[in-house]
C-alpha cells in the first residue's frame, strides 16, 4: 500500500523588477512565447533570490 503524499512546503524571498526591467522582460518574452507550458502573467514577474523547500 502506498503511503499518503506529505503536503509540500516552500519558501522563497524574491524582489520585483521595475517597472522598465519589467516592460524589457515582456517584449524579449514574446520572442519566445509558446516554449514554456507555465507562464508567469506579465503582471506577477518576479526574481527568486532564494528558495527553500522540496
């Protein structure tokens, strides 16, 4: 029998880029829009400095 999948807990700290980082990072995205199945919304972009978890 299968043991029951603990709950998986993470923790990152990140910062948000400014908003003409931001607007740069949209418009090379788009270049290469359709490569990635998961796709940040334009309005929620960040930058992971650290990540803790599984």
């Amino acid at each position: 029998m299968k043991q029951a999948e603990q709950p998986t807990r993470r923790l990152f700290f990140a910062c948000w880029p400014r908003e003409q980082v931001r607007g740069g990072i949209i418009q090379r995205r788009r270049l290469i829009d359709g490569l990635s199945p998961r796709r940040v919304p334009d309005h929620n972009l960040y930058l992971t400095l650290l990540f803790l978890g599984n």
